[in-house]
C-alpha cells in the first residue's frame, strides 16, 4: 500500500462465520499505509512474532502447533493473538491502516485479493520452495483463491465442502431411500416432496440463505458461474446461472422447502437439529456440532450433494498469510510454512473441528466421526470450485440476499431477480477495474 508521501516508513513494520467476517472496508483507508516488508534477521537473532486467529474452538490446536514450532525454532517466539471474528476484520483494517498489523494471521476467500491488491500481503512465491512448501500438496481449487495476478500469497490452512445431510428416521418412515451419489436434482425434489409432513411442520428440505451453502452449488452444477474468470462480470443474468437459482424457488413455491420467512425466524440448522427438517445442505464444519447433538446424533448421515447439469461444489477453507511490512519476513515465512505442513494438518484433523488442507491428512478427520460418512467431503473434491471472490467481493456479495428475497418470496421471477443482481454486481465489479 502507498503511503501519503509515497515514501517507505523508517518503521517498516510501524477477519460465514464467513458471511461476518468479509471485511466492509474502503480502499482509501488501506491505502494510507506503506508495503515496505522489513529486511529479515539473522538466523540466532531472537526474534517475536505474532500470530491473530478468530476462532477460540482452534486456539487449542493452533497453540500446539506453536509449541512445535518454537521447539524446532528455539531463537522465534510467536504469541497468538485471538480476535473474535466479529471484530477481526475492523481491528485488521484499523491495524493496515496504522502499519501495525500482526507479522501473521488467517485470511478467507472473500478478503484475499482485497488484501493482496491493497498490498497488506507478503508475496510467498519466490520464498515457497527454499521453505520446503509444494502447492500440489493442497487442493488445487484452494490455492488458486489465495493466488492474485500470478503470485500466491497465502498457504492454505484447511477446507470445507458442502454435503447433503439427511435424517433416516424421516426417510425411513416416508418409505425414501437414502441419498447417495447417484442423486440428481430431481431425485432431491421428488424426495423432498414425499418427505414433507405439513401436519407436522416438517418440510423436506432446506440450505442456510447463503451463497456457499447454497445457490453458489446449483449454480456451478447448472454450468453457470456468479463471477467471470477475468473479475470484470457477473455470471448472474446468465441462463445456466437462473437455472441454478431457480432450483431453490421452485422447492420453496412447492412448499417442501421452508419461506425465507421461517428460516429467519427458526435458522435451517436448528429445524435440522430439533427433527423438522429431512435433508440439510450444511458445510463440514457443521458435523462436530450434529455429532454432539443428543437429539440427532444417532439418526442423521451426509452424502455428497446432488448433480444438476453437472456435478460442483463450492471449496472454501482458510489459509495462513504474512504481513508485507513484517520486520521479519523471513522468520514469518518459516512459520507459515510449518502451518502449512504436514504435521500441522495432523495436530488439526485430531481436533476434528476442521479439515486439513494438506493431502493425505484429511482421513484423520474423517475417522475423528466414524458414525458418518464424511469421506463425502472429501469426495467431492475432484469437481471443487473455488468461492467466487473478485478484488472487493462484499461490495457486492452483501447485497445478494437483498437481492434475492422477493424471489424467495415469490413476489419477483427469480430471472428478474437475477438481472436487477447481475447489474448491481456489475457496477461494483466496474469499480474495482
């Protein structure tokens, strides 16, 4: 980032879940600081890092993950610093702005080419290979969201897929069988209609009213995109595009799926988890929590979404990044890559609060909750596609479900809908060019 000089400072040092913590910050602000990375330290130096997470669940893991670290590395001391998601973002924009931002933290989707263009990010390309990272070891539709104009500047950390949980209790008194991979769209819908009991408010099927969770999958699987490849349009006014956004209105004018209504007041997930709701579209990081639900625990399974036109899913997951005005990049670089290694994916898949991004870790995850069948997840990596994101993705992505509402309703067609989204996207995206 340049600061009001141009100059470099002498000090060159000085957060959906994912839908809270997308950054609503102005580039204006970035922009007062200066991307300066500071010059390195000598190896027996002793040098101090830190280290911001949000997620107090993963502070455990992450803090065994240090203590491993600086057993390795006795001349670095790195502090955690836990921000609660819903301030992480506003103290990071407060910290660029300052140059005072940690030496390392986590970074999503929907903020990483915002960050990488502003210059709060420390290039890792050149420095990958010397730290013994590869990214072939990580899911290939992963990596590319941390990567921006040909530089990668984030190492990911882990990753989520959205599955088809459903309750055999239900099923099995509706006379269904059970999802599986051989599933269409169709199959959903006419289960959804068998499944569904108005006598006793049990609807068939419902998703979060979000992207990942839910429009982003019918639309990739309808052959549609919501951003273009270059980040200059909307995919939304695309018929493929309509097709996948249409799949959720049509559930919800047959009355299987539950009004925007009823989900506002009562969340998806909790008419899942009380037994009201047959088939749930939920993201991995949901299984712990079913896992200890007394209520389900013993009568629920997931299976990989259903194919529309083609099989999708969208992958999102975390990775680690630098601070480009770090005193310290090199030891910053270090300790990014012992996060992303092997035996830092292991101490987080016995967690079984994430899945590691890191190939060959994932089956840890997997047997952390045997009762299910989460290989799921890991399945639909072979036709993953990354969580749109563009260079500012809340400038637009925070106006979707405004949006989309009437056409939930069923007071819009979802194709006009969908225009009125494509050209307030456009705008947006525009801006950003």
């Amino acid at each position: 980032m340049r600061s009001k000089t141009g100059g470099c400072s002498d000090r060159a040092r000085g957060g959906v879940r994912r839908r809270s913590l997308v950054a609503a910050v102005g580039v204006g602000l970035l922009l007062s600081a200066t991307a300066c990375g500071g010059g390195g330290s000598p190896g027996s130096e002793k040098v101090e890092l830190s280290y911001r997470i949000w997620d107090k669940n993963q502070q455990p893991a992450m803090q065994q993950i240090v203590d491993k670290f600086q057993a390795a590395n006795p001349n670095i001391k790195v502090t955690i610093q836990l921000t609660p998601s819903a301030e992480f973002w506003t103290k990071m924009q407060a910290d660029a702005t300052a140059g005072s931002a940690p030496d390392v933290f986590w970074m999503n989707g929907p903020n990483a080419q915002f960050y990488a263009s502003n210059k709060v990010l420390l290039p890792l390309s050149d420095e990958l290979k010397s730290n013994g990272v590869d990214l072939a070891n990580y899911p290939e539709a992963l990596t590319r969201i941390y990567s921006y104009e040909g530089k990668q500047y984030g190492i990911p950390k882990d990753f989520d897929t959205i599955g088809l949980w459903y309750n055999k209790k239900l099923f099995d008194a509706a006379g269904v069988k059970y999802p599986d991979e051989t599933w269409t769209w169709q199959n959903v819908a006419d289960a959804a209609r068998k499944l569904t009991n108005e006598s006793k408010g049990i609807y068939g099927i419902a998703a979060p009213p979000f992207g990942q969770e839910n429009y982003y999958n019918t639309i990739f699987q309808a052959g549609g995109y919501v951003v273009s490849p270059d980040g200059k349009a909307s995919g939304y006014e695309q018929p493929a595009a309509v097709e996948g956004l249409r799949f959720w209105t049509e559930l919800m004018k047959a009355k299987v799926s539950p009004s925007v209504k009823s989900m506002t007041d009562t969340f998806p997930a909790q008419m899942f988890q009380s037994g009201k709701l047959a088939m749930y579209y939920a993201g991995s990081w949901d299984a712990v929590a079913f896992a200890k639900d007394d209520n389900i625990k013993n009568d629920i399974d997931v299976a990989v979404l259903p194919q529309g036109q083609k099989r999708a899913v969208v992958i999102h997951g975390l990775a680690n990044v630098a601070y480009a005005k770090t005193k310290h990049p090199k030891e910053a670089m270090k300790f990014i890559a012992f996060l992303g290694s092997k035996e830092a994916a292991d101490i987080q898949a016995n967690t079984g609060t994430v899945i590691p991004a890191f190939a060959g870790t994932q089956d840890t995850w997997v047997k952390s909750m045997p009762q299910y069948h989460l290989q799921a997840y890991l399945d639909e990596l072979a036709y993953a596609v990354p969580y749109p994101t563009s260079k500012n993705t809340s400038a637009w992505q925070s106006k979707e479900a405004e949006i989309l509402t009437p056409a939930w309703n069923g007071e819009k067609d979802i194709a006009t809908a969908a225009t009125e989204l494509a050209t307030m996207m456009n705008a947006a995206l525009q801006k950003e060019q």
